[in-house]
C-alpha cells in the first residue's frame, strides 16, 4: 500500500474541466514534482490535495485511510475536512505571510490556534506557549533566520519571506509538505536559497510535492516526476524516464521549449 494514492481526481469550473481523471501514488519520503506549462492544472491539483478546492470525482487515501470520496458523504464534513487540511503543509508561490506579524509570530500563529482547542490549554497555557515559541525558533534556524525572527515580512527578502513560509508550513507537522512555484517570484540568487532548502528537507527524509517550473531541480531532486498538459498527467515516471525519454509528444515539445530558454 503506498503512502499517498490519488484516484480519478477530477475538478471541474461550470464547463471547463480542470482535472481529468488525475491518479498517483506517492511512497513515504519520496519528493513528487509536478512540472508543466501554465494553465495545465498543476495548481489546482495541489489545492485539491490541500482541500482548498472540492473535486468533483475521485478518492485521496494517505495511509490507507480515506481523507476524500466523493461518493462519501462523511469525508466532506467540514469539521473532518478541517483536520485532515493538516496532514498536508502548503508553501504558497507568493508567500501569503500575515504583514502585522513578525516571521516568529508568523510561524507560532497557526498552532497556537490549534492550542486553543486543547482541554488543558487555560490551565497550561503559558507552557503549551512557550513550548511552540521554542519550537518555532528551532524552525527558522534550521531556515538560517536565527537573526530574522524578530523581523517584520517587508523587512525580509523574498528568499528569507519564502523560508518563514516553510518554516510555518513545517510547523504543524503536516505528512506531506507542498510547494506551490515556490521560487516564481524570485529572482534567480534567491531561488538558490529557497531550493537548497528543499534538497535539505528531502535528505531528512521528507515526504513532498513540488509544482515547478525548475527543471534541473526536477530533474535532480525529485523521486517522481509528473508531465501535465490541459488537465491531464501526460507523462509520470522517474527524472530518467520523463526527461530523457519521454513518451508523449506534448512532453517532449514543452522539454524541447524547456531547454530553449
């Protein structure tokens, strides 16, 4: 049994089908990227997997356990969906860091709203606080921001704001870490920072899907490699197998245009 499976995923917009028929499996630590050309559907698959849009068809299993089917009425409560929104940790392309707060603050922020709903939490409160404040410092040293945490987001480069993200999104121990064009609005020294992060999160391990117009990073990175073109996985294999011997034709010319630039 694999660790992730993606079964008939389909995601549709009024007439305009988005997602056809999207499956995959995905193993525990193992980095999955998802390469394609712009309006292919990659985002809305990883929103899909985050529960931030409904698909219309399909099953997404993590350990055997069915977090959605959409023949299944109980996997759409909103409360259960809730809950299952953390197994999964999403780093957005435009950083989406709350401006008032600092990175630190930014980085506690969501699991101190988890705390809240703890039965202890008024008796414990200022240890559960101090214990997600040490966690989160841990966090953003291990991002190389020791002497950033006290920093406002438009104090920070791009670089370091996209590494308070994976910070905050590591935060909440999700199963699966997801980027989204992580390093789009970056120039290309930044894009270095951001990316020798995620080989490091890999080589500890880590289970991730990346949407990425990197090649090289693709290429040498991932595990897994997905080609989608007009709402459908055109081509899924190792780095191996899709860039260097793709199958179809859509794959080869958008590679072919790829290595162009």
């Amino acid at each position: 049994m694999s660790f992730l499976e993606v079964k008939h995923i389909e995601k549709h917009f009024g007439s305009t089908r988005v997602l056809e028929d999207i499956g995959f499996t995905l193993e525990k630590g193992e980095v999955l990227a998802i390469i394609g050309s712009s309006g292919s559907g990659k985002t809305t698959l990883l929103r899909c997997l985050n529960f931030l849009e409904t698909p219309d068809q399909g099953q997404m299993i993590l350990e055997g356990q069915a977090l959605f089917d959409a023949n299944d009425p109980a996997t759409l409560d909103k409360k259960e969906v809730r809950k299952k929104r953390l197994h999964f940790g999403l780093v957005f392309q435009n950083f989406n860091l709350f401006p008032q707060y600092t990175a630190l603050q930014n980085v506690m922020l969501a699991k101190e709203l988890l705390a809240k709903e703890r039965p202890d939490y008024k008796e414990n409160h200022k240890g559960i606080h101090e214990e997600i404040e040490k966690e989160a410092k841990a966090l953003l040293c291990r991002m190389g921001l020791e002497d950033r945490m006290e920093n406002y987001p438009q104090q920070l480069s791009g670089g370091q704001q996209q590494r308070v993200s994976i910070a905050r999104a590591l935060a909440l121990e999700p199963d699966i870490l997801c980027f989204d064009e992580p390093t789009s609005a970056l120039d290309p020294e930044l894009t270095g920072e951001v990316l020798k992060v995620i080989r490091e999160l890999k080589d500890t391990a880590r289970t991730m899907i990346v949407v990425t117009h990197e090649m090289e990073f693709a290429r040498h990175v991932a595990d897994k490699v997905i080609f989608m073109a007009d709402g459908v996985i055109e081509e899924c294999g190792t780095p191996e197998e899709v860039f260097d011997r793709p199958q179809s034709p859509k794959t080869k010319a958008f590679l072919n245009k790829a290595d162009s630039y």
